[in-house]
C-alpha cells in the first residue's frame, strides 16, 4: 500500500509538472466580470456592422480562441489620459469609456516577461532619436511633416493628447512606432510586429515584417537578408519553415532557414524566445565608430550598453551614473557572453569551423571599415573644428555631410553586409563606396576648406600626413598603386583573356 502511495505520488508530481510545462507555453489569462463579457459581446455585435474587418481578423486570432476580446484590450478608466467616451450600451444605459491606442502596459496584463524583456530593449528606446542629429536633419533641413511619417512611424512618437476631445492628436496618431511613448509611462508598441486585430507570431517571424524598418540606405537589413544565401533558402523553402508553432525551436520545428527572428529573437534547444532584440548583438554597427558591446541590466527593469574599453561593474553594486540612476545592478552580460547567445542559434545549424569563420570575416570587415576609414576622418574632423576650419554646428559643411552618408549610409551598409553575409552590400554599396568618397569627395573638400581659409594647402598635407599616410591601406593614394600589386592583377587577367589583355 505504502508503494503504491508513493507511485502514486511521484505521478501526480510527473503530471503537475506537465501540466506547468505546458501551461509555461501561453499567456495568463485576465480575469473578467460579468459585465465586461457582456460589454464583449456589444463591441463585436456593434463593430461586425461598423468596421467589420477588425472582426474579420479578430475572429482568426489566438486571442478570440483564448476569448480575449474588444473590452479586455480597449476598456478605460474615465478620467485617465486618452480614455474617452465612446458610445452608450443600449442594455444597460450606461457609457463605454475606451482608450484607442492599446500599450505595452495593455498587453503586460497577459505577457508580462515579453513586455519586461521588450521595454528594457533597444526597440523600446528607439523614440530617442526624438532628440538626435537625425532628428536635427529631418526636422530642420527636410521639415516636421516628412520626419512624423517617416522618422517617427518605425522609431515611434510621443503621443500628446487633444485638449477638446481627449483623443490622441492627428500628429501623434496613427503610430506604431516601435519606440513610441505613450500616455501610461509605456514605450513601444506590440503591434509594431504584431499587427492589429491579428496578432500573429507567423507574422513577426518572417523578415518582410522587420523591413517596415529595417531598409533603406543606411541600414537595408531587409535588402542585404534578401541577398544571402539564408534569404534565398526561405524564400525558396518558405512552405518548410512551419511559422505557426507554438514553441519554433530552430533544428526541431524547422530547419530550412533562419529568419531575422531566428537569430535575435527565437528560441533554441537551450535558449528561451526573448524579446530583448539587441541581447544577442556584439557590435554596435550603429555609430560612426563600430565598438563591441557589454550589457547591464538593472533592478529597474531597464538596461544599458557599455564600450569595451569601460570597467564593467558587478552584480549587486548600486549603479549611481547617469543611466544606472541609482537601481542596483542584477546582471553582467559581456560581448563575449552575447555573441555567445549568438552562435548558439547558429549551431542549430552550422559547425564550429563555419561560424567561426564567418565572426572572423564579420569582425576583420567592421575593423577595416574602422582602422582605415572611420577613426583617421573622425579625428581629421575633429581637428578641423578645433583650428576653425569649420563651425561646430552640424550640418553647415558640406564636409560634415559627406562624411555623414560615409558613416551613416556606406559604413553601416559595409557593417550589415558583412555582419549578414550580403556580399553586394559588404563591397558594391559597401566598402567600395565608403573609399570613393573618402579619396575623391572627403579629400578633395578637405583641401578646399583649408585652402579657402589659408591660401595654400599646408594644413591639408598635416592632416593627411598625420591621419591617413601611416595606415598602409592608404599608401596607393600618397604613392600610386604599386608595380607588383598591378603585375599581380595582369598575370590574372592575361591568364583568363589572353595576353596583352590588360592594357
């Protein structure tokens, strides 16, 4: 008796275990009342006449499944900012008090880790360019109405509400931005990847969703993904890629290829789905220098990055700078920690020789695109502001402009294609365009500014001299390509087209 008790026992811990295991996998569920399942019902009645494409699409969502619906995303409380009266339920008499722009904070009620993990992230910060030179660029030099369309509907706004009818502004709304901050203290917006009424995880795990923004050119991920041989698989394998499993463990759910999702986000045999999307990042491919990446996380919820070169706290300390504002530190990831996160997406597929090849191309690309280009012009423009050669102002040089698209546009686009394996973007719109404008636009305006200033090009020849002419991947400029590299390049060309070919 007393083993069949104890077998019976073990059972239930079996089965209790199971049942968190499988419970683990979906969202918690808000406890409703009465009166909100019936205000339920009113919505969907009413909006199946008045817009009945949000039902449509409601309807095929996980949510409508799991009986979540209008009032458990849209309910307000009167008097809160954005909360608005909305229309009288004939049943009862009384009135819908609703809030059109439906937050993280929303969503928290039932995805709690995803929205910690998304507000501590990159994607949650990215409204701060509201105060950046990109800013300055699109505000002042393109103009308001281009930056809220373009600018603000990827990196988000700050919504700001209308006095008269407490709706949200026509400025500030529609937006999705994934930066956006909201009127409850929230920064982002779910669906950004998740689009509305929907919500489909099919749909954020394939790349065309992350090209809303992530295009263009000065950071054409969509393009270079497009290019790669991971791009071309799915695209050819799409049926294969199984995107609408609940778990998606790269190598178990699909093999055929990774996805922006796979690498940043998804989850492995050994490693949890995160919504944290730079937790898995080594380099800042971002700013006009690339510097590998240390993370702090904090007792606040919050994160930040440092440089490599900083000294790294310890976990437990009271982080009193500016970006720890007095939280206590609850965790250290190194870069070495995250690229780690990385390659063990990697190896669902790959063997330790290809993806440690491919980090070592990546790494030799950014510190080329750094050594020879980056460093040598950021400390030349550093040098002709200090000797007056130019204002301190942004943007009235053409100087400052071009070497604005070379860091901004043709390094970073040099970065990506290195960082994905896109070939094209890496040299042709890469690398290739970062040299032509260095030697034959930033050189030459360089010289034209000192000469303007000074009557001769004396200073020009210093900068140079002190910037560019130590760095052997320079010496062509100062002393012609030399003869055995154009012996080297002839022998090739001659053995492919015949002698006398290269003239």
């Amino acid at each position: 008796m007393n083993a069949l008790a104890k077998a019976i026992g073990r059972l239930g811990l079996v089965l209790g275990a199971i049942v968190l295991a499988c419970s683990s996998a979906y969202a918690a569920k808000p406890v409703k009342s009465k009166q909100d399942i019936e205000d339920g019902k009113v919505c969907i009645e009413c909006h199946t006449k008045e817009s009945p494409g949000i039902v449509t699409e409601w309807k095929k969502s996980v949510h409508a499944k799991e009986k979540i619906d209008c009032i458990d995303c849209h309910k307000g409380k009167p008097g809160d900012k954005g909360v608005v009266q909305h229309e009288k339920n004939k049943a009862t008499g009384k009135d819908f008090h609703v809030v059109t722009i439906v937050t993280p904070k929303t969503c928290a009620n039932c995805h709690e880790k995803e929205v910690k993990q998304h507000q501590a992230s990159h994607h949650a910060k990215g409204g701060q360019i509201l105060a950046s030179l990109d800013n300055i660029m699109g505000e002042v030099i393109g103009g308001p109405a281009a930056v809220n369309v373009g600018c603000r509907a990827c990196h988000g706004v700050e919504v700001q509400v209308d006095a008269s009818s407490g709706e949200a502004t026509y400025d500030t709304w529609p937006n999705t931005g994934i930066g956006r901050q909201n009127l409850d203290g929230s920064r982002g917006s779910c669906a950004a990847c998740h689009g509305r009424h929907r919500f489909s995880s099919a749909q954020a795990r394939q790349p065309e969703n992350c090209g809303k923004c992530h295009i263009g050119p000065d950071h054409p991920q969509l393009e270079i993904y497009n290019e790669s041989k991971h791009g071309i698989l799915y695209n050819a394998l799409k049926d294969e890629m199984n995107l609408n499993s609940k778990k998606w463990i790269v190598g178990k759910d699909y093999t055929a290829a990774p996805t922006c999702a796979t690498c940043h986000m998804s989850a492995t045999k050994t490693q949890e789905i995160t919504h944290d999307v730079g937790e898995r990042i080594s380099w800042t491919l971002r700013p006009p220098i690339s510097f590998k990446l240390n993370m702090v996380r904090l007792s606040n919820g919050d994160e930040y990055d440092l440089p490599p070169n900083a000294a790294l706290p310890k976990v437990g300390d009271v982080d009193n700078s500016a970006k720890g504002k007095g939280a206590t530190i609850t965790e250290v990831l190194t870069w070495e920690q995250r690229r780690k996160k990385m390659t063990n997406v990697c190896y669902a597929c790959h063997s330790a020789n290809v993806i440690n090849g491919h980090y070592k191309q990546f790494d030799n690309v950014v510190e080329l695109y750094n050594d020879k280009f980056a460093k040598p012009i950021a400390g030349a423009m550093k040098e002709l502001q200090e000797r007056g050669y130019i204002t301190a102002a942004p943007f009235d040089d053409k100087i400052e402009w071009i070497w604005w698209e070379i860091w901004h546009h043709e390094g970073r686009r040099a970065r990506h294609g290195a960082s994905m394996m896109g070939p094209d973007y890496t040299w042709w719109h890469g690398i290739y365009d970062v040299a032509q404008n260095t030697y034959f636009k930033w050189i030459p305006e360089m010289r034209e500014i000192v000469l303007k200033k000074d009557g001769n090009e004396k200073a020009a020849d210093e900068i140079l001299d002190k910037y560019f002419r130590p760095i052997d991947g320079h010496d062509w400029y100062f002393n012609g390509i030399s003869k055995d590299a154009i012996e080297k390049v002839r022998k090739g060309f001659e053995q492919r087209y015949g002698a006398g070919a290269l003239k």
